[in-house]
C-alpha cells in the first residue's frame, strides 16, 4: 500500500476519482494501484510527480512502507519530502 501518496493526496485534497481523472484512468485501477495490487507505469509515476506533486520526492510518495511505522518521525513540510533511501541507511 503506498501510504505515504495517499496520505499527500488526501491532504491536498486529490479524491480518488480526481486522481484516476488525471492519470486517465478509472477509479478502481487507481485504487488498484495505491493498495499494491497492480503496479504505476513510469508514465503515471512520472506525471503524478511531475505535474501533480512535484515538490515530493518520488521515493517518498511510491514506499511500500510509511515511514511512521518505523518510528521514523518525518515532520511534514509542505513542498519539502526526506528521501526514504537516506533514512534507511
């Protein structure tokens, strides 16, 4: 479940239907897609980072993980993400 690109969607306020709109697509394969079923092409991946959230670091919003349940404590800022890869080290 991609957690962390639910959470960023939810608050800025990107329904589901919005999302899968924008991703041309519908409902049930963006839902698919954010619950880990089905994968994200790297078009999708590329346009949700580059045009819709682009101030988040793709690593950020595509973890399998969320990073909260590691007891890794991330403030949230807006436009500003940490890179999974780095805290994991």
């Amino acid at each position: 479940m991609l957690t962390n690109l639910i959470t960023v969607l939810q608050q800025k306020g990107i329904s589901m239907h919005q999302y899968a709109d924008f991703l041309e697509v519908n409902e049930a394969t963006v839902r698919n897609k954010l619950n880990g079923i089905t994968d994200f092409t790297y078009p999708e991946l590329q346009k949700t980072c580059t045009l819709l959230l682009p101030g988040y670091n793709a690593d950020f919003l595509f973890a399998d993980i969320c990073p909260g349940s590691l007891g890794i404590n991330i403030p949230f800022q807006e436009n500003v993400c940490a890179n999974i890869t780095e805290l994991m080290k």
